[in-house]
C-alpha cells in the first residue's frame, strides 16, 4: 500500500513541474486532470483499507505545497469531459494496464521524444493520447517480440533457437518503427486530404456565414457536413477550446492552426482569428475568398485526372450504400459454379477467357446497380437544388407546387408531415434520412444547425446546397 501512495506521490510531484513548465492552457487543464487521477488512486488505496479518505483540506494542503491554485483544480473538475477530445479503446485500455508505469518512465526520460509525439499526433488528425500511443507501442513490440520468438523456436528449432528469437526480435523492431511512422504518414494523408478540399471547404464556410450566422455557430454548423471529413477534426477542436476550455475564439483559431498540417488551411484559420479580433466582416472575406479559389480550381491544369479520381472516390461511396440483393447471391453462385465447371472438365486452354467471364457475371448485378444509385443520386441532387431554391422564394413548404421527378415522393411526404403538424426540424431530418443522399443529409443537417443560430432556415438550405452543388459539378468534372 505504501508503495502505491508513493508512487502516486511522486507521480503528482512530477506532474506538478510539468505544470509550472507548461504554457498552453489546455495542457494546463489536461495535466491537472491528470494530478486529479493520482489523487484518486490515493483515495481508493484508503478506502480499500476502510482507513480514511483524503479530505478536502489535506487536498488543498498537498496542492498548495505543489503550486496548483485549486481553482484551477475544480476547473479541471468541471471540464472533465476533455476525455472526449480523444478515442478510447480497449486495446489501449489494455496496453496502458500492462505497461503505464513504464510509459511514464520512458515519457519522463524521454520528454523531447514525447513532444514530438504529441505533435505529430494532433498533426495527424489519430485522437488518442500520447501516452496511450506509446503504451499501445512498448505493448504490441513486446507480444510480437514474444508470439514471434515463440512460432521462431518451433520453425527453427532444427537448426537454431537463436533464429527463433531473432525472428521475435526483427518483428518488434519493425512494430516499433510501424507505430513510429504511421502517424508521420497519417499526417502525410491528412495534408493531402485538406489541400484538395481547400477551395470547398472556404466555399461551404461562406455558404454558412451569407446566412447571417457568425463567431463560434459558424464552425458548429461545418462539423454537420457530411463531406471534407478532414476539417471535422479541426471545427471540432475550435469549437472544444470554447466550450470547453474557455478561450476566445481568435485564441481558439490560432491554437487549431498551430496543428494542422495543410499550409493553405492553417493560414485561413490565422486569417479567420486576425478579422474576427480586429471585428471585420468574416462574410465579405469569406465571399470574395470562395469566388478568387473557384475561378482558380476551374482553371486548374490535369482537372481531368483529378476528376476521374474523385468520380471514382463517389462512385465507392455509392457501393458502400447499396445492400446486399439475392440477385448478388445468384450471380455469385453461377459465376463459382463456371469456374468449378471450368476447372474439372475444360482442358483446351480456355481456362483465362472463362474465368474473365465469370467474373463478370458475378460482378454484373453490382456494377448495374451502382450505376443505377449514382444515376438516381445525381439527378435527386439536381432536382434537390431546384427545390430548395423554390422554398427560398416561397419561404414556406405549403407554397411547394411544383413536382421533382425522382424527389418528388419525399418532398410530398414532407409536407404532408408539415401539415398534421409535425415540427418543421423534424420532418427535415425525417426527409433527409428518407432520401438516403450524402448532400442532401449534409446540407440538411448544417441548415438545422443554422436555424438554432438564429438563421432563416430556408435561406441557409438554399446557400448550403449551392455550395455543395459547386463542389459537385467542379469535382465530377472529368
């Protein structure tokens, strides 16, 4: 027992002169929570004992002597929920069980190695903490180190046991060097990812800010797009630096920006953080900014391969959507059963046309289908632009009498829901889930956003939706 309080002790002490060091406030809050946890695992040690538990003024004695205002602690205390800023898993869960003490030791003897991981793990985009990285890291090198060593001795046991355990001791290097790399990579990806949406991204951001909507309700309204998943991460860090840790939003932008890994995005977001702090109109610059990298993008030389690889990114997200038919089983079954066939009573040579064939027969229903759902999507984009357009006019859904082809039957059931008097917000999401459209869902979800903002409801669906036609019609382009 005295064991554990002391580790927990000097582990607080520790953390305590990271804490005096430390200079971002968000870092602060998080080693704070951290000191919390310690002094927690000294709590359950007594109370396991049915001795005493630390009360509240031995606390405040111990956090006087480390230099921690306890406000500062029982801030940390109401922002607990920083635990949401990252993923948890039960492998590391299981990682940080087996091998925290020695992570700590590693971070304490190694702090240059530490930062440089914690920044490339905000660059990268992964949510999990540093310490658990490295926890999952020492933990997978160790098991490939033993189950490699282990299946080595068996393989080689005629020859060498030394082979054996240096087939154990090559794998955990190679795990080491893979969990050293991938976050280096992720933010390779990540920065590849941002640049392309770019134009877009400042596109759907003005969409947002022509409806009237400004500050911190404009980045809640961008984490509802259902595309440029890059950027999710980052509204979602300025807008848990408000809520959360209580900075201002310039302060909120510029801390966001210091970890993306796009130059194009970090820069927009410093320029976002200087017009807001200077109290300029973010709308105008947002506006004369989309048009400027429009004209751009349209000009842009090889938008011909640019547009064939992302039909084809569109065209994977249409087959991700599609569900399983027993026209697929069938085609499969005839398709084996060709090949079977083919492979017992077929000599003559033909065996490749065959087997191109029966592919594909089993392909067939698939492709069809896909093409058919791209088509369908397509069109209901096409015909949902109109519709909104016509409600921007109208501004209400009982003026709707018009009819949109392959939309039609979901904008019929969303004003007969408005009618018998179903709230107007649900009846949208209702319609957008109907229609099972990545557009319309994402356009529909960042109006209703909007809407809780303050903003016309109707009009933002109509700038929104523009937007994301523009992203369309340009991306598609091939």
């Amino acid at each position: 027992m005295s064991e554990q309080i002391k580790d927990a002790a000097n582990n607080i002490i520790r953390i305590g002169d990271k804490f005096e060091k430390e200079t971002f406030r968000y870092r602060k809050l998080f080693l704070l929570n951290q000191i919390l946890l310690e002094i927690e695992k000294i709590e359950n040690v007594f109370a396991k004992k049915k001795e005493h538990t630390v009360s509240w003024t031995e606390r405040k004695r111990l956090l006087r002597e480390l230099r921690i205002d306890p406000v500062h602690l029982e801030e940390a205390m109401e922002h607990k929920d920083i635990k949401e800023f990252y993923n948890g898993s039960m492998y590391g869960k299981i990682a940080n069980f087996f091998f925290e003490p020695i992570t700590k030791k590693v971070m304490h003897i190694f702090p240059q190695f530490t930062d440089r991981m914690h920044q490339q793990l905000m660059s990268s985009g992964m949510q999990i903490l540093s310490n658990t990285y490295l926890s999952m890291l020492l933990f997978t090198s160790f098991l490939l180190l033993f189950v490699g060593s282990s299946l080595g001795v068996v393989i080689f046991y005629a020859t060498s046991y030394a082979a054996g355990f240096f087939l154990g001791f090559v794998l955990a290097i190679i795990s080491m060097l893979a969990f050293s790399l991938y976050p280096v990579y992720a933010t390779m990806q990540r920065k590849k990812d941002l640049k392309k949406e770019y134009p877009f991204i400042v596109t759907h951001l003005a969409a947002i800010a022509s409806t009237d909507i400004r500050s911190l309700p404009m980045f809640k309204a961008l984490m509802k797009t259902k595309y440029s998943k890059s950027i999710l991460l980052d509204a979602n860090r300025v807008v848990n630096y408000v809520t959360i840790f209580g900075y201002s939003l310039p302060d909120s932008l510029k801390m966001t920006a210091a970890n993306v890994p796009a130059k194009e995005i970090c820069d927009l977001l410093i320029e976002l953080a200087q017009k807001i702090d200077a109290g300029e109109d973010v709308k105008s610059y947002l506006n004369r900014k989309a048009r400027t990298l429009i004209a751009k993008y349209r000009t842009k030389k090889a938008q011909k391969v640019l547009g064939y690889t992302n039909a084809y990114r569109e065209t994977a997200t249409v087959m991700k959507q599609l569900h399983f038919k027993g026209i697929y089983g069938l085609a499969i079954l005839i398709a084996t059963s060709i090949i079977v066939l083919d492979i017992l009573y077929l000599t003559n040579g033909i065996f490749l046309p065959v087997l191109i064939g029966a592919v594909c027969i089993g392909w067939s229903p698939v492709v069809i289908d896909t093409y058919r759902s791209f088509e369908k999507n397509r069109k209901m984009e096409v015909e949902f632009f109109h519709f909104v357009h016509d409600l921007k006019k109208t501004q209400s859904l009982l003026k709707i009498t018009k009819t949109y082809g392959t939309l039609d039957h979901y904008v019929k059931k969303l004003i007969n829901q408005y009618r018998i008097s179903i709230p107007l917000e649900q009846a949208m999401e209702t319609f957008a889930l109907d229609t099972e459209n990545m557009l319309i869902q994402g356009a529909v979800a960042t109006a209703l956003e909007t809407k809780k903002h303050g903003a016309n409801i109707f009009d933002a669906l109509d700038q929104v939706t523009t937007s994301k036609m523009t992203r369309h019609v340009l991306i598609l382009r091939v």
